[in-house]
C-alpha cells in the first residue's frame, strides 16, 4: 500500500487543524475537512503553503448526504481511507444542567457528536475491512467520562458518553479485522471551544495522532488521555 490517508473531521480550526497539521508532518495525505467551505480552504492553504500533503474536502457531519459525498469522493480519488479522526463535536453547555434540559439541544449535540462520526463509520468501514486496515479516532472528553461524571453541560456531556460506546461496540465488532477503534481525550485545550487556560493544541492532538497511527499490535476498545488509559 502506498501513502496512508487520513480524513479529518471539523479541521478548520482548533484540535482537527492541528491534528490535520501533525498527521501530514508525519507524511500521510490528509483530507482536511470542514463544513464551511471558505474556513476550510483557508486552513487547507496554511498548511499546503508549507509543503504538506493536505487536500481539503466540504464536510457537515451533521447532514448524511454530506457524508456520502465525501465517502465518494475519497473512493474516487484515493481508493480508500486508512484513518478516520472524528473530531468535530458542539454545544458545550455549560447554561443549562440535566434537571432543565432542552432536549432540541440535547437532540443537537447528538446529531453532531454522535451520529456524525457513526455515519461516518458506517460509510467507510466496509472499505476498511477490504483493505485490511484502520484507524479510527473518535475525539471524546473528560466530559464523556461516567467514572468522573458531574452535573452541567448535560448534552456535550451524555454525547460524549454515547460516542465512547460507540467505540466499544465498533471495536468488539471489528476485532480480528485490522481496524483498530478507540476515544481519546484531548484534556483541556485552548481552543474556541475549550477557551482560555488549556493547554496548546499541540499537546491537545498528540494523543489522538498516537492512536491514529498505531500499529498492528495497538490497543482497540479503549479510552486513552496522551496515549495512557482513562477510565471509562
Ligand atoms: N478544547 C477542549 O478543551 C476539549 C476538551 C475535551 C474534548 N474536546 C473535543 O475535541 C474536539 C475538538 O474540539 P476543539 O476544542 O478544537 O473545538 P472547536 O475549536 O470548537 O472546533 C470545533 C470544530 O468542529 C467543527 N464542527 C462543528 N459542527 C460541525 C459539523 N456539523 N460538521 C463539521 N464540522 C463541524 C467546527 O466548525 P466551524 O468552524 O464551522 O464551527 C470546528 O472546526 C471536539 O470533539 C471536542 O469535543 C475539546
């Protein structure tokens, strides 16, 4: 097989960029995605401007036919994908708390953080098991964790719990096939999202190019904080 190929979701910006940033620094080619198309065409150049192998591509998660358009595009022109980096994720809701939910917001969140990387799964996981191999990312959080669950932020929260069991169930589903599955929590990172006082991007993407790019002998099914387990 030739140069692996990485899909990057939500990487106009943030912890998506700098992972696009690192994956291509370590020579794969990286479908940098975002779902504005002028935002990602920027972040695209920024990093194409510096001699690496990044190809941008129009991607809302949240919209299946979006989806389906990428997944034919990359067979198109790749034949297929190597490495799949669910990042893209919203509604950090810290004004509202599980006992006065908006469940339209909660029904938001999971449109985005869960079934935007499940839909995604599903469209290029059979081509994964035809080749034999995979890595699949799904961007999770502390947040996501029951063993340090708190009140507040109930629909990022119960997402991010909900994605990990995605992670568990794909990666029993897959054992044996050459694809490995696993969450990672980036920590708290200085992004739009995580605000000011996190750590830089850079430390934040370490960990989800680590399980992006483990070998055969990698763990699967697992939740992993800078390579190490986290629990669950
Ligand atoms: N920052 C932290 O402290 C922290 C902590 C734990 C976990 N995480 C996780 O790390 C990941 C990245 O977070 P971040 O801090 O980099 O967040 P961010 O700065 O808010 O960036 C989020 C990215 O997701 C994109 N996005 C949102 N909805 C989308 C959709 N429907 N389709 C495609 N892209 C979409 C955004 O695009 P637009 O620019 O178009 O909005 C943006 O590029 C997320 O999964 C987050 O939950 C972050």
């Amino acid at each position: 097989m030739g140069k692996k190929i990485a899909l990057v979701t939500g990487a106009n910006r943030g912890i998506g960029f700098e992972t696009c940033r690192q994956l291509s620094q370590l020579g794969l080619t990286v479908l940098l995605t975002s779902r504005d198309t002028k935002k990602g065409e920027a972040a695209t150049k920024q990093l194409t401007d510096k001699g690496l192998d990044v190809v941008y591509c129009q991607l809302d998660v949240s919209d299946k036919d979006s989806v389906r358009r990428v997944f034919g595009r990359t067979v198109q022109q790749f034949g297929h994908l190597d490495v799949l980096v669910n990042n893209a994720a919203i509604l950090y809701d810290t004004f509202q708390s599980a006992t006065d939910a908006d469940l339209e917001v909660v029904g938001k969140a999971l449109t985005t953080n869960l079934y935007g990387p499940w839909l995604l799964c599903k469209a290029f996981i059979p081509h994964m098991k035809k080749s034999g191999y995979g890595r699949i990312v799904n961007v999770s959080s502390g947040a996501g964790s029951l063993h340090y669950m708190e009140g507040g932020t109930p629909a990022y929260g119960i997402s991010k719990v909900a994605l990990n069991a995605l992670t568990r169930k794909l990666a029993s589903e897959l054992k044996g096939t050459g694809i490995l599955v696993n969450s990672v929590d980036p920590g708290w990172v200085a992004t739009d999202m995580g605000g000011c006082g996190g750590r830089p991007v850079e430390e934040g993407a370490k960990g989800i190019v680590w399980a992006a790019t483990l070998p055969e002998s990698g763990p699967s099914g697992g939740f992993f904080y800078d390579g190490k387990p986290e629990p669950w």
